[in-house]
C-alpha cells in the first residue's frame, strides 16, 4: 500500500489569512481554538505570526474526547506565560463554557480598567476566533450566542467567510474560517489532523488512513482498541497497519463476496468510533514538560552560579 502525502489548503484558506491580518486591530483578544485529543498538530503554527502580540486564549475544545488527565497537563502547557491561559471546553456538554467570559476579562483586566476610567465600562469586548477546520468554533459561537447563528457540521471547510454574532455575555465574536498552513513539515501532524476530521476524508486514502489510526492506536491506547474490537495484543505485536486493520474486519465479520475482508468498512468504521471517542477517550499527543518546570530549573541553576561567584569573589578579596 503506497504511502499518502496528507496536505490540504484550498483557496479559501490564504483569503482566512489575509482576514485575520486585515481584522486585527478591531479586536481585543484572539480566542485559538485547539482539539483536545491533538493540542500540538491542531495548533496553526502561523496564528502566532499573524496576531502577534494580541491577548491570547487558548480552548481545548471537544475535552469530552479526550484523555481528561493529559487534557489537564495540556491546559498547564498552554496556561503558562504572560497574558495566557487555557481552558478545556466542550461544547456538547458544557464544560468550561461558563469560564470563558471571566478568562476573558482576565487576560483584559488592564484594558477594561482604561475603558472604565475613562466611561467606556458598558463597551462591548471584541475578540477573533480561529482555529483549524472542524475544531469546533461555530459550535462554540452557537454556544456563546445563545442559538443558531454559525452552520455547524461534521466535516471540514463549512465556514467560508467571516462573520460577527453578538452574545449575551457582553463579547462581540468574529468567527473566522477555520484555516490549516501550505505544507506540513512532519508527515504525523497531517496524519494527527486527518484521524480527528480536520482534513476532508475525500481526498484521502481512507484504507491506509486507518490502518495507521490502528498503529497510534495499539500504541497510545491499546487497552482501549483491543477492548472495543475484542483482539489479542499478544497475536497482534508486530503486526502491520495493515495487518491490525485486518484484524479488525475479521473480529468485526465484515466480508465481501468471496469470503475477502472488507478492509474498506473497517477503515470507515474505525475512524468514526474513533472520532465519537467510542473506543475511549483517546489523546494522541503527550504533553510536553510544563514550561514552568524547566524554567524553574534553569533559574535554579543560575542562582547556584552567582552564589558560587559571589563566594568566588569573597575568598578572591579575603
């Protein structure tokens, strides 16, 4: 089975770009939309280049799908620095909504008290929502505007243009487009985007798509994958992508007419219950190291230097 390049960037998308740079200065605070089972491939490495040094909130959105343990770390991760913080949401079932508009105003404080010194306390927040397709923001818009104000689907590329919803909370949005980058450098960040439904299933392969899903499977949650496809892990080390594709069609008696696997079925099978987090609720990415940590250390060992230099110095003048 030939190895697919997994890259998507329709027209639409450089125009997304252009919008954000052309709507900043309207705004008050980005909100990045990030999906929690793939907090690092799903986070546009050109957001940052194109809002600057805006106000940032980052949402992990869809936590319900997602590991909530490494779901915690993550929201750490992203938390950490100056005028950053992160929440986990989910717009199904509610979690974290209700902590945005005091994220919000938080992160804003310093401005809100400027506004109000000089009489502007009623005026409106304005922020920017972004993010990769499908991660969930005109969920999140409907959500916060208290009805159907953005076309929500399953599938990637629905919101084309931008648009501003008023809510009741007191936060102009500007919903734009959800937009990925020209060219992925790592093959596993395609591949991340992909498995979660961030890239359109009808350009890809979908066989050889989920029999590397059954690979990060088996790796990162085998429990969980042999569990729900009732498969042995002691047959299957080793195995192929294919191979555990296979595996599953066999368990799951899917077959075509001659007795011949219907791998097909399986691979459409395995990305949904994946996607509806059937299978468990599965992160594919680890956490790196909280910043906080590493930082602490560094200043840690810096203060030992100078405490020995200033010793140093000490005997130098005794």
């Amino acid at each position: 089975m030939p190895s697919q390049t997994i890259q998507w960037f329709p027209g639409h998308m450089a125009k997304t770009r252009r919008l954000i740079t052309e709507n900043l200065s309207q705004i008050d605070i980005v909100i990045e939309l990030l999906d929690a089972r793939i907090p690092k491939s799903s986070k546009n490495p050109e957001i940052d280049r194109l809002t600057g040094t805006k106000p940032r909130l980052t949402l992990l959105t869809k936590a319900s799908l997602a590991d909530p343990a490494k779901t915690k770390r993550w929201v750490e991760y992203y938390s950490y620095g100056n005028g950053k913080k992160a929440l986990a949401i989910d717009t199904i079932t509610g979690e974290g909504i209700k902590s945005i508009s005091p994220a919000i105003r938080e992160i804003l404080s310093d401005k809100l008290q400027r506004y109000a010194e000089k009489g502007m306390s009623g005026r409106h927040i304005r922020a920017m929502i972004v993010g990769i397709p499908n991660v969930g923001k005109s969920s999140l818009v409907n959500k916060l505007g208290g009805e159907k104000k953005a076309k929500v689907e399953d599938r990637p590329g629905v919101t084309l243009t931008k648009q501003w919803v008023t809510t009741n909370i007191g936060i102009e949005l500007l919903d734009m487009p959800g937009v990925l980058w020209p060219k992925f450098d790592d093959n596993i960040i395609g591949e991340n985007l992909a498995f979660t439904g961030a890239i359109r299933d009808a350009i890809l392969d979908i066989e050889e798509l989920a029999s590397k899903l059954c690979v990060r499977l088996f790796s990162v949650a085998r429990n969980d994958f042999c569990t729900r496809y009732k498969l042995d892990a002691s047959q299957l080390e080793g195995a192929s992508p294919y191979d555990l594709l296979c595996a599953v069609a066999k368990k799951r008696g899917f077959l075509i007419s001659g007795g011949e696997l219907n791998t097909e079925r399986a691979a459409t099978i395995v990305l949904d219950e994946f996607r509806e987090a059937k299978i468990g609720r599965i992160t594919l990415e680890e956490p790196p190291q909280p910043k906080k940590r590493t930082e602490d250390k560094k200043s840690d060992k810096s203060d030992k230097i100078e405490t020995k230099s200033e010793e140093t110095a000490v005997s130098d003048n005794a």
